[in-house]
C-alpha cells in the first residue's frame, strides 16, 4: 500500500489507530486508463 501513497494513487489519514485509505485524483485516471486499455485487449481492438 505504501507504494500507492508514494506515488499519489491513495492518500491516506490517521482516525485514531486506524488508516483510512481514499483514492485520489490520480490514482481515479490510473484505474480508468487500465480499464480502458482492459476493455481494448477483451474486445479485440
């Protein structure tokens, strides 16, 4: 997970001992771009 925050997919704050873990606006075009190109190889083009 660390690998993520470091590179800006997830941010990450403390709420007491626990982390709460968001995706940010990076980490929505990094997941939207894999599934773009997902849906590319699954349909052939």
């Amino acid at each position: 997970m660390n690998a993520l925050v470091d590179a800006g997919h997830v941010g990450r704050e403390v709420d007491g001992i626990a982390d709460v873990l968001s995706l940010t606006e990076r980490g929505r075009a990094a997941v939207e771009t894999q599934y773009e190109w997902m849906c590319e190889r699954m349909n052939g083009e």
